[in-house]
C-alpha cells in the first residue's frame, strides 16, 4: 500500500515547489496588486528561467492565469490551493509547537515540509482535536500536563509484548527525552 502512496505522491501534480509559487503569487498581489515572474523570482530567490518554467505547467493545469495587465494571478483553484495550503501549514505548526512542545522554528520547518500533502480531513480532524486540547476544559489541561510530564519508554523495554509499539518500537530511546518549551 505504502509503495503506491509514495509513488502518486512521487507523481503529485503539485509539488512543493509548485505550491510555493503559488502562495508567492499570492503575496505579492496581496502586498502590491501585481505578480511578475521577475517579482515570484526575487521573492523566493530563484531565478526567472525557473519560475518562467513553473508557470509555464501551472497555466496549463489551471492554478495560474494573467489577468487584464498581463500579470500573474491565481485561479480559483489555484487560490484553493494556497487557502489549504496556508491552513495546513499553521494548524501543524500549532500542533508540532503548542501541543507537542517543539521549537517554534522547527515547528514551522517541519509543518512547511508537509502543508501541501496532507489531506483536507486530516487537517480537520487536527483542528478539532486542538480546539479540546487547547480548551479550558480540566481534563484537557491534566491531560496536557500528563503529556508534559511523560518520558516515553518501552514497556518494560520490550517490543514483543509493549501494548503501544507493533513489530517495530515506536520510539528511538535516545530521542525520547523532551526538552522544556
Ligand atoms: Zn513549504
Ligand atoms: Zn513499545
């Protein structure tokens, strides 16, 4: 099963790439009314050639357009798109750093690396589990402090009969020990 999940997003129709571009287009008209391929190019440091090539696949699968000036702008599915992927992208971030307690800079790096994959119901159930977790609900407050205060270990160090890991343990003892955040 997992060969054809990575294969198809091998074969993602967007990459990362791509969606970077989009929510740079995004941006730039925001921020100044227009997007140029020479604006995209300064924006994400790279140069024109590549971002001529990129819009060049983008117009032909329908995330970009020119509008009346001959500017970039995004269609509506392109601005579906940045609306996902923006959303995905802070709700992990909330997740990896408010919730799981990680650095706030490695939060956002990891959760940039995943905000164009993940899919719209995961990304909707993660809201609703935060909107409990982050509530003034006791029992979510208990719980947070039961998960601040835990050391992950293998049950009694052993895999075999461990009621959490299956064949493999889940948890590298040496990166188990969570920092203070
Ligand atoms: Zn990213
Ligand atoms: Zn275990």
């Amino acid at each position: 099963m997992f060969e054809e999940v990575w294969r198809a997003y091998e074969e993602n129709e967007l990459s990362h790439s791509a969606a970077h571009h989009l929510l740079s287009i995004h941006e730039l008209r925001s921020q100044s009314g227009y997007a140029r391929v020479s604006d995209i190019a300064k924006h994400l440091s790279i140069t024109k050639g590549s971002v001529s090539t990129a819009m060049k696949l983008l117009k032909e699968r329908g995330y970009v357009q020119e509008d009346h000036n001959k500017f970039l702008e995004l269609t509506e599915k392109g601005l579906k798109v940045v609306q996902e992927t923006e959303a995905t992208r802070l709700v992990v971030q909330r997740f990896l750093c408010n919730a799981l307690g990680m650095d706030e800079d490695d939060a956002m790096i990891d959760a940039c690396k995943v905000e164009h994959l993940i899919s719209s119901e995961a990304r909707a159930r993660l809201v609703c589990f935060l909107q409990i977790l982050f509530s003034d609900k006791p029992q979510a407050r208990e719980f947070m402090s039961m998960f601040n205060d835990n050391v992950f270990s293998c049950q009694d160090g052993n895999v075999e009969t461990c009621q959490l890991c299956d064949d493999v343990c889940y948890g590298d003892p040496s990166q188990m020990v969570l920092g203070e955040n």
